[in-house]
C-alpha cells in the first residue's frame, strides 16, 4: 500500500462570480485583501499541493480564514475547486459523477464537526448508528457496531439518552463514535474539540490518540491551537491567507519555520515538550562507561531528562521501534539543549 493516501495537486479556491478570471489575477500576485477590494472575490485557496500520509493524523491550522476548513471539505468535494486535483488511493475524485461520490461519502471518509451535529430528536444508539443506517447496513450489524463504539468512547449505559442530556464533551464522544462505526478510511476533524473546556479538550485529545494506536485511520485534523496540532499531529500544515506556508513533521515546524508567520507561531512553545531524542543524539557513544539508559528515538527530551534523572544514569542510548541502537545523548548535550530552551523561552 503506498505511503501516500490523499495528493492534492495545484489546488485553488475562489468564491464569487468569475473565479477563473479572478484565478488568473492571483496567479499574477494580486493578494486575498485586495482581490476582495477591488474585483469583490474571495480567495479561498491559491495553489496548494500537498501528500497526505496513510494512517497519519494530519493536522492542518491556521487562524481563522486561513483556509483550513476550505481545504477539508474539498477532500469530499462538499466545495468545488476553481482549479487542481485531488487524488486519493490514485482515484481522482473530481472525475466522480453523482453516484459515486455518494458512495464515496458514505463509506471512505467520515466527519466529526465542532457543534457536534447530533440529531437531537434520536437518541445516541440512533446516532452513532446514523451512519450505518444509510448504508444500509443489516440490523443487527448496526446495533451490534454501534454498541461497539459507544463502548470504546466511554458512553456504555448511555445508549437512550438523547444529546441535550449530555454534557459537550459527552456528545462529542457521541460524534467521534458515529464517525468510526462506518469504519471509514478517512476521519475528517474540523475543529473537533474547540468547543470543549481544556481539561474535557485534554482527554479527548488522549482518546483520539488512544484509538489511533489500534485503528492506524487517516486522520485529517484542522485547528487553530498549536499545542493542539503538536499534541496530536503526526506531520501538521501551516495555512495563511489561502496558502501553504508549510508542512512537515512537528520537528520540521520547530526547528525550521518557513517563515516569519510560523515562526510568530512557534514562539512560545516548550520545545523540550515536543523535540525528539533523535533530535540531538550523536552518532559516537560517550567515552564513559558509566550506568547508562535506554529511550525510544521518538521520546520528548523533557522524557529523556526525566528519565536520566531518576535512574541516576549518565548518558542516554537511544533505539529504534525495532531495539536496534542508532545513537547516544551524553549529559552536557542534554543540560545545553534545555538551558538554551529554558533561555529561549524566558527572551
């Protein structure tokens, strides 16, 4: 199976009445501010190419009218490009007539939206089962699956309650549940959890990254919070005025912002939170043969200092997801990295 599951090629969006002639003069230079002034357009979207990677979360952000939310509902072409491509599993989805994106929708891709979008006169069995009804799954299949996933998200016992007897963040277990019972292959999250108190926020933050270690799902997340997209992010695209600043993994953001929008972005992170081990380690071990620790390539620093720290060691052997050692951290370099975070963060 490839690596990339959605190419987006040369993706452009303009809202109003002569979008291509309007696409012509945004080719040319003409910026978001003054297409609307002066010829009464919108840009949505200018030129945006992008791969998206199979079973990854991929978080797109931006402030708002970036562009984020735009480029999401052209994945299930709820909104029709002005110009571009976009191919998933090699399939071009804007040569699909009527049938086939309906199809489409109701069975490769699943949305989970911000307002919940629950039907308030169903109770959260006939909810989460939603999905599965349009399909028109058997019956039973559709009891038994919905059941399933209430479970999964936490809600077993709640199954004829109805939405306005939940809390938020109780309902919008209800919506993740109904998006994974139609065992799509791509999740769409538009601001799903912005809604939410940060310590309800927080926890499904966990249970989304909880599931995907078992479901390995394509996860298209859009938000506006940094620590959000860092979080939860295996690669995150940075949108600004319609157009891709960048797009990388959260490593790639840190320590090499495009710009100067990514890095205003990018200022008042942690670093510690979210560098790797693989970040700083080096190839040679450390002359010392002292007591010595084990972490996994892909650990925060913050976890290798607690680590080195608690098990009294002196340097770090860093391993990859199959044991195999690929480099070492010695404790100098691991004390610089931190006081020159600690410094960064206190300018």
């Amino acid at each position: 199976m490839s690596d990339i599951k959605i190419r987006i090629e040369h993706l452009s969006k303009i809202f109003g009445k002569r979008p291509a002639a309007m696409l012509e003069k945004v080719d040319a230079g003409i910026g978001k501010q003054e297409l609307l002034d002066q010829h009464g357009h919108v840009l949505g979207l200018h030129d945006i190419n992008m791969e998206l990677h199979n079973r990854h979360i991929e978080v797109v952000m931006g402030l708002s009218g970036s562009g984020k939310s735009t480029l999401i509902r052209h994945i299930n072409r709820l909104i029709e490009p002005t110009a571009g491509a976009i191919h998933i599993d090699g399939e071009d989805i804007l040569a699909m007539n009527e049938r086939q994106l309906r199809e489409f929708r109701q069975r490769k891709t699943a949305m989970v939206f911000q307002n919940f979008a629950l039907l308030p006169h169903r109770t959260v069995l006939e909810n989460v089962a939603f999905g599965l009804t349009i399909q028109g799954q058997p019956k039973a299949k559709i009891r038994e699956r919905a059941g399933f996933w209430l479970e999964r998200v936490g809600l077993a016992g709640f199954e004829g309650h109805y939405p306005a007897q939940l809390s938020g963040g109780m309902q919008q277990r209800v919506g993740l549940a109904r998006a994974l019972a139609c065992d799509a292959d791509i999740l769409m999250m538009d601001e799903a959890f912005s809604a939410l108190d940060p310590l309800i926020r927080s926890d499904m933050q966990d249970l989304l990254l909880d599931l995907q270690e078992e479901l390995h799902k394509t996860i298209l997340f859009i938000t506006h919070d940094l620590d959000e997209a860092l979080k939860i992010g295996d690669r995150i695209a940075i949108m600004n005025d319609g157009r891709l600043v960048q797009h990388g993994t959260p490593q790639d953001i840190l320590l090499a912002p495009a710009d100067d929008y990514v890095e205003r972005f990018v200022a008042d992170v942690n670093r510690t939170r979210v560098l790797l081990a693989k970040s700083i380690m080096v190839d040679e071990k450390p002359a010392e043969e002292s007591p010595f620790i084990t972490v996994q390539e892909d650990e925060t620093i913050d976890h290798v200092l607690h680590a080195l720290l608690s098990e009294d060691g002196s340097f770090v052997i860093v391993e990859d997801s199959q044991g195999r050692k690929v480099g070492y951290i010695d404790k100098e370099t691991l004390a610089e990295t931190v006081f020159q975070e600690s410094q960064r963060s206190a300018a």
